[in-house]
C-alpha cells in the first residue's frame, strides 16, 4: 500500500513552507512515527512524520518553498514487509534444522555425529540472524535504532544500502562527532580562502523583518543598572545540591531574574503593556518570553503566569522550553503571546547590551555576565560579583520614571532573593504590616 505524507499547518495564517531539510535519504527504509523531515516557516519549525513503516520516496526537493498540504513524499509499505517476512522465513527454516538436530541418539557412538551437527547447525543459525557484511559491523547503531530495526525485520545492511546519497545533514553529524578518528583535523597552518553560501532561512527572514520594523516604528530607549549578585551566587553555591536533587534540574540565574521579573511588572503594570491601535492594553499577568540561540536564530518560548509560580517551577519550565526549542520542536502556541522578554547575552561573554524590543511588547530585559569589580560598600571598595543590566523599553507607552524604578525594583530583589518569596515587602515590612 502507498501511503502519501502531506505537509502540515503551522498555523492558521501559514499557507507555504520551506522543506528545510530531508532527515532520511530517497529510497531508505523508515519506521512508523519516525522524524524524517524539518518543515520550516516564517515562525517555527515542525517535524514531518512518517504514518507508517515502509520505503520513502521523495517528491519534494530540500530547499523547496511549497504550499501547505502538499504531499511531500509516499512510503510504500509493502516493502517492509515482505522484507519481514523473508528474514521471518529464513529463520524458521534455520531453527527447524536445530530442532532436527536435538533428537535423541539411538547410541553412543553417534553422539558425537549429533554434537558436530548441532554445532554446524547453531553457527547457520547464527550466520542467518545476523548477515552483516564486515565493512558494516563497526557501525555505530543506538538502541532505540536497533529495537526499529529488529520490529520491522531490517538489518545494518539494509539501511546502508538505503542511503543512496548523503546529505549535509550526515556530513554534519560525522564532523560533529569526536569519537570519529576517521575524519583528518585540518592542519593548524593550514591557509583558506573558501567561501559558503546558503539560502535565508523563513525564520531568520521573519526575524529581520520584524527587528527593522521596531527599529523604526517605536520610540525605543535603554536604561542601564548593576546589580552585586553575592546574593544569589551564595543562594546557588549553598543550595545547588538539594535543588538538583529534589527537581531534576540545576538552579540558574533565569529563573531567578523571571520571578524578580514578575514582581515588578505588577508594581509597573506600564512596563507590562502595548499599543494596541488607540489603546494602551496593560495586563495583570506576566507571560514572560525567553530568548533561546538556536542553530537558526533567536526562538522565544513563553512562560505563561510566572507571577503564580515558584523558582522550581519557573526552573523546570525554562529547561524544557529551551531544549525543546534547540531541537526545533517548539509550537507556534508556545511562542505567542508573551507580555515581556528576557534575554541573557551573558552566556557568551557579552558585557553590555542594548537588546532590541520583542513587538508587540513594550521591553526587554538584558542580562549580561558576572565579572568581579570594585565598588564602594559602605565607604570602603570591596571586590564584587556584578552584572549590567538593561531595559529597552517604547518610550510612547512607558515613562522614565517606571522603566528606571522597574530595572531598580529587579535589583533589590535579586540582591535580597528572599524578598522573591515575599515580594515586594520584605520580611521586617511584613511584620510592622507596612
């Protein structure tokens, strides 16, 4: 039977895609629910599932542009099953001559007769269940590989003659690799002046488009402050162990900054807003936006009510939504609708920045990397761990007072994180009920 794979909807408003890149060669043996492609658009990139377990043509060329529902390749899956049923059929022939073989002897002197062709016959049978040729017995095959393999009766030789072509997508893997001594490392002294040119992704091209479009259509300004992270790099050095223990994830500085972030958003309900027409809209929760690098540009997964979670929570979420969104595997959903954005260019050395605003929200939050410097604590100079911070912000919804006591009131929860539990009020205000 053909089974035709049609291309998905990203989204209502999507009506063509780019098929970024084919994950399995023409011709190749694929399994049911297995990833053989990347379709990507101008806002997310989502994986193209195989339906059923067969051989793959491909009629849609990677790189292609195509209208949604467009079917990109058929899998015929009758293929896999005749190749099942004749391994299936060599096998039982092979243990039907062991069975055979097993018969009692009707004296001792043909037991060793019955013994030799016992042997003979196990070592068929173990030739019959794995006819790897012997260039192909060093492949590398995970588990999960290996488990598909023996439900749809395939072996190592079968894949390797599947794979009519290889595709930059197995170069890059190979070249990834560090246990590979095959590949040579090119010599150190070694001169180039080669050039690589590849195609403008949708998603980059969407990005761009969107970065101008601020650039020129909002009044944006970035006011800057440090903050001294003593405070919450004794929090993670004194409590790192049990935190990882008990929740299954390290505790980080984002999670830290996205519940200090919640706060003061609802103390500076004008930072938390956005235009809309001829209203300004505030919202009385905080969905805030994390900027995640990915191997095709800046993807923003949102946590949705941060204001109602703990650290832990925020923690966990933040760990899922970035790996996920490494992996391209982020839904549309889960990148719309935040009210503000964090951005941590610390993670790469950066020392300060002025991040550009995520629209139609009305500021961004930079965070930068720690490095010890002097400061005055007290009239004496100490050396600190500090960090710059900065807030971009539209200056035609939000005034200079709320974005600077917005980045100060981020500040003095981050260097007090109790005050995170407690909120805006610290614990001596909550005794005197001020």
């Amino acid at each position: 039977m053909i089974v035709e794979i049609s291309i998905p909807s990203p989204g209502e408003s999507i009506t063509e895609v780019v098929l970024a890149n084919w994950l399995v060669a023409d011709g190749a043996l694929v399994g049911k629910n297995q990833e053989i492609a990347e379709v990507e658009s101008d806002k997310a990139t989502l994986p193209l599932i195989a339906e059923k377990a067969g051989r793959i043509k491909i009629l849609v060329a990677q790189g292609e542009t195509v209208q949604v529902g467009t079917v990109a390749c058929t899998i015929d899956t009758s293929v896999v099953v005749e190749e099942s049923d004749r391994i299936r059929e060599n096998l039982t022939t092979a243990e039907t001559a062991v069975t055979s073989s097993k018969k009692p002897a009707m004296n001792n002197q043909a037991a060793p007769e019955v013994a030799r062709q016992q042997k003979d016959h196990t070592e068929e049978k173990d030739r019959t269940e794995s006819p790897i040729s012997p260039e192909n017995k060093e492949v590398k095959v995970t588990p999960l590989a290996k488990k598909l393999m023996e439900e749809q009766g395939v072996d190592v030789d079968a894949i390797i003659r599947g794979l009519k072509k290889l595709t930059s997508h197995e170069v890059k893997r190979v070249l990834d690799n560090p246990d590979n001594a095959a590949v040579a490392e090119k010599p150190q002294n070694a001169f180039s002046r080669e050039t690589r040119s590849e195609p403008i992704s949708q998603l980059r091209k969407k990005l761009s488009t969107r970065l101008v479009a601020v650039k020129n259509e909002t009044a944006m300004l970035t006011t800057f402050n440090e903050i001294d992270m003593s405070a919450a790099i004794h929090l993670r050095q004194q409590y790192q162990k049990a935190f990882s223990e008990k929740h299954g994830v390290k505790l980080g500085y984002m999670s830290l900054f996205s519940k200090a972030v919640a706060i003061a958003l609802q103390q500076f309900p004008r930072v938390n807003s956005l235009i809309d027409g001829d209203a300004i809209i505030s919202h009385q929760y905080a969905d805030i936006a994390i900027a995640v690098q990915t191997d095709k540009g800046l993807m923003v997964p949102v946590l949705r009510n941060v204001e109602s979670k703990g650290v832990a929570q925020i923690e966990k979420e933040i760990a899922e939504l970035a790996s996920r969104a490494r992996a391209f595997r982020l839904s549309i959903e889960e990148m719309s609708g935040g009210t503000f954005t964090i951005t941590n260019g610390g993670v790469f050395g950066s020392m300060l920045s002025t991040p550009i605003i995520n629209p139609p929200q009305s500021g961004i939050l930079g965070m930068h990397n720690i490095v010890e410097r002097p400061v005055a604590v007290k009239g004496k100079v100490e050396i600190r761990p500090v960090m710059y911070v900065a807030l971009s912000y539209d200056h035609r919804v939000i005034d200079g007072r709320d974005s600077v006591s917005f980045l100060v009131k981020v500040k003095e929860l981050i260097e007090a994180p109790y005050r995170l539990l407690s909120g805006s009020r610290g614990v001596e205000q909550q005794l005197l009920d001020l």
